[in-house]
C-alpha cells in the first residue's frame, strides 16, 4: 500500500507493506553513499539488510533509549557523515524507533544545510505516528524535543513484519499513540481498540492511524492548529519523561497517563478501560508538584496560560487556553 503524503515543505510516499524491509532500495534511492542508523535495541538484521541495498552503506548503532537523544549523539552522526565525506547527495536512513528518526531528521536536516532522509520504523509508535510529519529534534538540558526542525523524510517505508520482534511492553508502548489518534479523530478506531482482537486487526490499527497523521499533517503541517490535536496528553507526558531519569516509562505509557486529566469523566472511563486492555498504565509514581514544574516549560505555554487539548467526545479533539492554574488543578484531580 502507498499512502502520499502532500505538504507544502515536500510530498513523499509511506510505504506500507509486509516484507518490504529487503525492498527498500525499490522505494528509496540508495544508490549513493549511505549512513544506516540503528539503535542498540533493534535486530542487527534489519540494518544490514537495508545496508545490502545500498551502494555504500556506513552503518552506525547508538545505544536504545531517550537517554541517546542528546546534542552528543547528534554530534555523533554529524562527526561520521564528515570522517567518511558525505556530500550534499549523499543521505541518511533511520532504522528503528523515534528516537533514532527523531536523531536521524535533525542530522539530515543540519547537515550542508539538509540532505536526503529516509524513515523505516522498527516499533509500532515510529510506524503509526513519529516517523511521518517531519517533526525532528533532540532533547537538551532536560526538556523534551526542545531543540529540533521540522524536516520532512524523503520516504517512510513500515514493513509490519519488524513488530514480531518487539517485547509486549513495546508493543503496548506504541498502541498508546493509536489510542491517542482514536480519541482525536476516529471513533471506529477506538471501537476496535475497545472491542476487537488487536494482535489480527495490527494492519488494520496501523492503516487507520496512519490516514489520521496524513490528515492532520497535509492540512496543518507547521502546527498553527489542526496538527496541535496530535499532542493530546503530551504536556504531562514530557513532564513525566523529564523527571523519569532511570526511564521507569516509556514513551506511550507517559502520553496515556497524559490524556486521562485532559478529557470529561465519561470519555475517561472508557480511555482507562482501553489503557488497561492494551497493559498501559494509568497511574504514574510522580506526584503533581513534582511534574508541574517541566510543563511549565512546554513549548505550549505562555507566560500564565498553556494551550491543551481537550477530548469532551471520542472522535473529536478540541484546543482550549487555560490559566496555567486551571491546567494544575485538573492534572492534581487525578495524580493528587
């Protein structure tokens, strides 16, 4: 299946498609000098096998986690990419999770001022969310993505085959996004999320997430409005993934905690009920006062106001500026 996505910043191709990890030189124009990058965490095979379809592949692994996602690292790859003299037609293709496309699309985008990035997610987070719209960064100084460009991939190649190898905690991890893209935009979805088996409706969940993100990226690609929905219960997940230095949670299990404050009660009930299905949790080990603090430093703040989102139906998201007080008091309603 090929799913265009069209913005005004570049149009490329997701390409969804069992097997197609050994294709990638089909998709992408690889027939250059290469830096495949992986990370520590994903099977060494899946980067050699897309390395095979390069003319000449660099292949470089960091160590798995956010922990990697850091000015140091993104040196790193700046540093490998002048030692072997890439140029300005040379390219970068990220293997893995977020981290590693998040690393990857920064590098390629400061690179001789932006070079050629290709996309293949490993997780079933990268594949349904942060592998297509072009947000890049790097964390610094503590704070989530703080330092970072938007700069669209050349191509996203999701070969669900790579899912097989992924822990059940990875793959819950992941299915928290969909959960978020169902609450903001597509009720069936949920339906399915609520009601169905989800390891015979993975193609199916992954299909349906993937048209939400080019909808919301087509139409909003620079996050003046639309594309803002998307970070539906990412205020309090940042705050928790700034605070959580020994990474007790994961990414998707900080965004559903997240979202639980930010809907009305009966929208809440059915979200916990789908969170403990798929094995998230809904509880965090940090109090308030103790995350309240790093969302201060969102990027959707403003001096005493901060812009959230807001589910008051399943299927429909809605923005709301609030007195930063407002926001506290409805995240101490539910962690105390």
């Amino acid at each position: 299946m090929i799913i265009p996505v069209k913005t005004q910043n570049g149009s490329y191709n997701i390409y969804l498609e069992r097997g197609a990890l050994a294709k990638a030189g089909t998709y992408f124009e690889l027939n250059r000098k290469v830096l495949v990058v992986t990370d520590s965490g994903v099977p060494a095979e899946y980067a050699r096998t897309v390395a095979a379809c390069c003319k000449e592949p660099i292949v470089i692994t960091i160590e798995m986690g956010e922990k990697s996602k850091n000015i140091e690292t993104f040196q790193y790859l700046l540093t490998c990419m002048v030692e072997h003299a890439f140029t300005r037609t040379d390219c970068i293709v990220a293997v893995g999770g977020g981290v590693v496309g998040d690393l990857c699309g920064f590098a390629a985008s400061a690179y001789m001022r932006g070079i050629d990035f290709y996309n293949i997610p490993t997780t079933v987070l990268s594949e349904v969310d942060s592998s297509i719209g072009g947000k890049t960064a790097i964390d610094f100084m503590g704070y989530k993505n703080i330092v970072g460009a938007f700069y669209p991939p050349m191509g996203v190649l999701i070969d669900p085959d790579t899912l097989q190898t992924l822990p059940k905690r990875q793959i819950s991890n992941g299915l928290a996004e969909v959960v978020k893209m169902a609450m903001i935009g597509d009720s069936e979805l949920f339906d399915i999320l609520e009601h169905e088996d989800i390891a015979s409706n993975l193609d199916t969940i992954i299909e349906r997430s993937l048209y939400i993100k080019k909808y919301v990226v087509e139409n909003d690609e620079k996050e003046a409005g639309l594309r803002k929905t998307l970070n539906f219960g990412h205020t309090l997940a940042h705050a928790i993934e700034s605070a959580n230095s020994m990474e007790t949670y994961y990414h998707g299990e900080c965004v559903g905690i997240g979202m639980i404050p930010m809907c009305s009660p009966n929208v809440r009930d059915r979200l916990i009920s789908v969170l403990q299905k798929l094995d998230l949790p809904t509880e965090t080990a940090y109090t308030a006062e103790e995350l309240l603090e790093a969302c201060r430093h969102d990027k959707k703040a403003s001096g005493e106001l901060i812009t959230v989102v807001f589910v008051h139906e399943i299927g429909k998201a809605e923005l709301q500026t609030m007195p930063f007080a407002q926001y506290a008091a409805l995240v101490k309603e539910w962690l105390g």
